[in-house]
C-alpha cells in the first residue's frame, strides 16, 4: 500500500468539520485508493488564514522538507489546508511538498487533481473562495459584535470591577447573574453589564474619594486596601495596576467604550481614542465631575513620572532596609513602586533588582540557576541546544535548564526570531525551504547528462 499522512484542522467552522469527521472521512478516502495512513498532523482550534499557531501544519512541512516516509499528504478539501487571503501562499505550501516529492491530494472536492490544466485553474478558483470565504464571516462577525455593543451587550470577558454580567433573555426580562467562568445557556440570549456586589461598589466609591478627595496615590491606596484585608477579585493583592484600572474605566460613569483596537486576522491595531464608540448602558457609580477630576490627576501624575534613577533608588533603599528583593515584598512596600511599574519600565523585574544589586539565584522554584541573563549567556545557550537537537523551539528553550524563559529571551532580543538570528538560525520555513533547493540542485548536478 502507498504511504500517506493526514492532515487535520479546524476553527470554529462548524461541527461537521470537526477532527473526528475529517479523520473517518479521509480514512474512507485512503482504503478507497489505497494509502495506509502512517502520520497524522493536526491543527484543533487554529484559523486557516495564517500559519501562526498551527503547529501541526509547520510540522508537516518541516518533515517534508526532511525528507518524509509518505508519498502522499491527504487534507478534507482546499480550506482545510488554509484560507489564506493571498492564495498565492496556499499554492507556495503545497509545492514545497510537490518539489520534495510528496503528493497534496484533497479527499472530498469534487476535481481530479491530476496536475491538468482544468484543475489547476479550478483549485486556483477555490482557494478564492476559501480566502473570500474567511474575509466575509470576519466582517459578519465584527458587524453583529457591533450592533450587540451598541444595544448594551457584552461581547465576552470578565466584567470590570464594581460590575457583574446579567442574562438578558430573547423576550427583555432579566435571567441570571453570571459567576466568572459562567455562560449563557442559548444563543438567543444576551449578556449585559450591570451594577455588581454592594462590597465592590462600596471598594470602587472609596478608590476614587481617596484619590479625588484625599489626596492618596495610586500605590498607596492599594497598600490601605491591603492592609485593611479588602480582597480583589481575582487571586492575588491589590497593586497599582489594578486600582489604576478602576479610576480610568468610564465604565464608572455608566459608560462602555469598546472599538479600542481592531483585530485583522490574528494582529491586532491600537485605535485612536477618536474612533472609540462609547454606549451609556448603567447607571453611573461615581458623579461626573469626580471621574474627570480622576482623569485630570492620573494625567498629571503619568506627567510627573520617576526617572529611572528614582525607581531604581528606592529599591535600593528597600535592600538595604530588607536585605532581599523579591515581587511580593515590592508590592507590600510604601517605599517603592509596585512590581508591575518596575516591569514596565525596566522590561522584567530581574533587570531592575539586577540594576539596584540584587540577583535572583532560582528561577521560579523549578531550576537552580543565574536569574539574570546577559545577551551572550543566551546565545551560547541557543546555540548548545542548536547542537544537541538540530532545531530550536519555544518547547524545547522551556525544557532547557540552562536557558532563562521565552519571555525573558523576548524581552532581551525583542522576539525569539531575533534572539535566533544572532546565532544564524532561522525558526521560519525559508532556511527550510533554501536547503531544499539546494539539495535539489546537488541532485541535478549528480545526474548524468543525457
């Protein structure tokens, strides 16, 4: 029997694409013609409109381009192989596996792809379509998004805190309050927001007197509703970046701004704050005379910013004082900033402990090893695995002792691509590709000429 691999995908189309339907109806395919099936590639929940996150595609290419025990590689129909909005790039996949000497054959469409012209022309024809296709669901989809936002809905997420999300049956009476992690049991229900626990409006209500009224700081407020043993809620303390959350939420005044970004098939745009619609959907927590008078502080204070010098200074003080850093103990502390500004402005918490003379020697409790990393430590570490696995991979940096965190690496290189081409390896498919070419042309230049 020939030998073949399958390969298996599905968004959120519909149940009859699912994973299992695909396999049995490529399993009826390959006894029909004869492939025993010895590799299966899958790709659960993934979108065909680009090759990000689809592992199982990558995989399958990667194993081609090596040099794949198949002959063969059988995929549902055209959109199960991708709905890319240039087809080009559907096309450019699929002959990569056609140079390499694997066959792409689609099990339920209705052409013979024979290599023939009219197939050619007519599978050209459906990747349009497929890509056509995903274009015009998205725009469905952030249309009706819309129009539900506008009418007061809640397009999915926690709600912000003080609020809580209700079902609003098909016929305008209220069904239940929503716990976290709770859905909506029909589609012809609606989640709104509307005002949550007596405990929290009282939480919002003192955030903003303490910051309007008292004169109290960001971090300062929330050490007072620590200290006072006021829980947030979600696990851990209060810090600067949640009560900073609260004060800037026009949510407070009973407004919902949404179309603050836009999403295009997977990358997401900052809009400008003049293109966001903002819907009154509740009654307001706070006056507005006291929100604006939030807004006008927070913007004096982002004004009046610590230098680098300053945040750096206090930790220093908070060493001296302590003897010890560590993330917890920067956000109980008065003396400094919490430990998410030092994130922000330093890139990780280990930088700025490292920048003030502290050096974490475990990394998260799991490894033993130097918390700091310098670009050279990370690059001799890529290249030690290069060597040991012959590829590199966020899987296979998470396994590695010896190497800090993908996030780390990030943060220090800007993306693992970047930290990947200091050592002149490429994660993408075209160092793949390049040496299939080349073996390609070494195999003409050993073929006797005729």
């Amino acid at each position: 029997m020939k030998l073949a691999a399958q390969y298996l995908r599905m968004s959120t189309d519909h149940q009859r694409y699912s994973l299992a339907n695909q396999a049995a109806l490529i399993s009826d395919f390959a006894a029909a013609e004869g492939y025993e099936i010895v590799r299966s590639y899958e790709d659960a929940g993934k979108s065909g409109v680009t090759t990000t996150g689809r592992t199982g595609l990558k995989a399958l290419l990667r194993d081609v381009l090596s040099g794949a025990p198949f002959s063969t590689i059988l995929v549902v129909d055209v959109s199960r192989w991708g709905r890319y909005q240039d087809p080009d790039e559907a096309a450019h996949y699929e002959f990569l596996c056609r140079d390499a000497g694997v066959r792409v054959r689609y099990c339920a469409e209705p052409f013979d792809d024979d290599g023939s012209p009219t197939s050619a022309l007519v599978k050209s024809i459906k990747r349009v379509m497929a890509a056509e296709y995903s274009k015009q669901l998205s725009d469905r989809v952030r249309a009706a998004l819309r129009r539900k936002m506008m009418a007061g809905s809640k397009g999915g997420g926690n709600p912000p805190y003080g609020f809580a999300r209700q079902v609003l049956n098909a016929d305008g009476s209220w069904g239940a309050v929503l716990a976290t992690g709770e859905r909506r049991s029909r589609e012809d229900q609606s989640v709104c927001i509307v005002h949550g626990p007596q405990n929290e409006i009282d939480v919002l209500r003192r955030i903003f007197r303490l910051f309007v009224k008292d004169f109290r700081g960001v971090t300062e407020i929330a050490n007072m509703l620590n200290a006072a043993g006021v829980p947030y809620r979600r696990p851990g303390p209060w810090d600067e970046g949640r009560v900073r959350a609260v004060l800037k939420n026009e949510i407070a005044i009973g407004v919902f701004a949404f179309n603050r970004t836009t999403s295009v098939f997977g990358e997401i745009f900052p809009n400008d704050r003049s293109e966001w619609i903002r819907v009154r959907i509740t009654e307001p927590l706070v006056s507005r005379s006291v929100f604006d008078a939030a807004q006008r502080k927070l913007t004096l204070l982002k004004r009046r910013e610590l230098s680098d010098d300053d945040m750096i200074g206090k930790l220093r003080r908070l060493l001296k004082k302590d003897g010890h850093l560590c993330r917890s103990q920067i956000d109980a502390s008065p003396l400094v900033s919490n430990a998410q500004a030092y994130v922000r402005r330093f890139g990780t918490l280990d930088e700025a402990m490292r920048l003030a003379g502290f050096v974490r020697t475990r990394r998260y409790g799991v490894h033993l090893c130097k918390a700091v990393y310098s670009a050279d430590d990370i690059a001799n570490g890529l290249r030690r695995l290069l060597s040991e696995k012959g590829y590199l991979s966020a899987d296979l940096i998470k396994e590695a002792e010896y190497l800090p965190s993908e996030t780390t690496i990030c943060k220090r290189f800007g993306s693992l691509s970047a930290a990947y081409e200091v050592i002149g390896y490429s994660s993408s498919l075209s160092e793949l590709v390049a040496a299939a070419w080349v073996r390609r042309r070494d195999r003409e230049k050993q073929t006797p000429e005729q």
